[in-house]
C-alpha cells in the first residue's frame, strides 16, 4: 500500500479526511500538532481516531504567537453567538497565523523522509471565513514550493479533498466512509464540554441539523 501523511486535528473535517486517505487505498501516518490551542481536548480524540483507523500516529509540538489569535492566547475572546451573516463577513480571531503553512510543511518533510507519496489536509472554506491558509489556491501553490524546495517533492501529492465542500456534504462523506463522528471533536473554547455557540460548534450543529441526523457528540460529551 501507498504510504501517505495525514494532518489530524480530530475534528470532523480531518476524520472524515483519514478515513478517505484509507479508502483510496493509502496507509496513513497521522501527525497531531499540540501548539497550545485552547481546545487540546482534541488532541485526544485525535488519538482515538487513529487508534480507530488503525494508523499509527506522532504528537508534535509547536508553538505560534499568542497575541495574534484567540485560539491560543487567553486574552482575547472566542468569537461566540455571531450570525451567518456575521461569521462570513471578515477573517475570525481564531485564525492562526500561517499555521496551515507550517503543519504542511512538516508533513511534507515526513513524507520525504518516509518515502510517502501524498499528504492529506481535511481544510476547507465554504463554511468559514475564507482563512488564507485553507484556500485551493494556497494548496496549488504550496505544491509548487514543494516541488522547488525538495529533492522527491515532484513526486508529492497534497490532497485537499474536501476544500470545496461544506459541512452537510463533509458529514454525508463520513458517514459513508463509517467515520466514528462521536470520537471528534469541533469546540473551540476549551472547556469539558461543547459550547454549542463558537463558530465550529455552530457549523456542526446547522450541518447535522439540515441532515436531519443526531449528533452524539452534544449529548455524550
């Protein structure tokens, strides 16, 4: 089988990502970044779901400047209870700074060292904000840096299979794919449980909604 890496955050969107890299046919190494979110609850779901695909994985640590985004720094506030109209309107507090940028970049340093022929990112923007770094444009790009900067970069893939779907339709993939969604984790906030009221929180909840599906994840959390 075709070795690749896969970024897992454990969220919906990097689940539904790791299983589709095993339905290609591909054996998944998964990295988990620690970079000192406020939400590293997800860390351990992120674990629970490779442990469920059967693909071995490493926790890495990194760290970004706390001041420019309220996922990591504790001074400034987690966007809560913004309209659609709100949440489409301007790039949230939550972005992390290049962060996309640099996980890909170290996936694709393991992928050279370890012979893997693609890297996965479940990154998408129907839903959001339109953060830089999640863009099909900014994956076009990347690659190309890849191919420049890398001696077997030409013989990389950066799968982004889920950049033009929206929450509904990545939900109806994983639960094609038999995505355990109640071993993931979407709250930004970092409390014990699932506000409900953040940006990933409303998202999840309006997606499961619209498909008229229960959501383990608000009651068993």
């Amino acid at each position: 089988m075709k070795r690749a890496i896969v970024l897992l955050s454990g969220g919906i969107d990097s689940a539904t990502t790791l299983f589709l890299a095993k339905k290609k046919g591909f054996r998944p190494q998964s990295l988990i970044f620690d970079y000192g979110q406020r939400h590293r609850k997800e860390i351990e779901f992120a674990k629970k779901l490779a442990k469920r695909a059967r693909s071995p994985y490493k926790i890495l640590k990194l760290s970004f400047p706390q001041k420019s985004t309220s996922l990591v720094g504790r001074k400034r506030e987690i966007p809560l209870r913004r309209s659609l109209k709100e949440i489409k309107k301007r790039i949230p507090s939550t972005y992390v700074p290049a962060r996309n940028l640099v996980f890909l970049s170290i996936a694709a340093s393991f992928a050279e060292s370890m012979a893997a022929r693609a890297v996965f990112i479940g990154a998408h923007t129907e839903d959001y904000s339109g953060y830089p770094d999640c863009r099909k444009e900014f994956f076009t790009v990347f690659k190309k840096a890849i191919t420049a900067g890398t001696k077997d970069g030409k013989n990389l893939r950066i799968y982004a299979p889920l950049v033009n779907k929206n929450k509904k339709e990545i939900i109806k993939l994983g639960i094609k794919l038999k995505v355990p969604f109640e071993f993931t984790w979407s709250c930004y906030t970092g409390g014990k449980k699932p506000c409900g009221v953040c940006d990933s929180c409303f998202f999840r909840k309006k997606a499961f909604k619209e498909l008229g599906i229960n959501d383990p994840y608000f009651k068993e959390k």
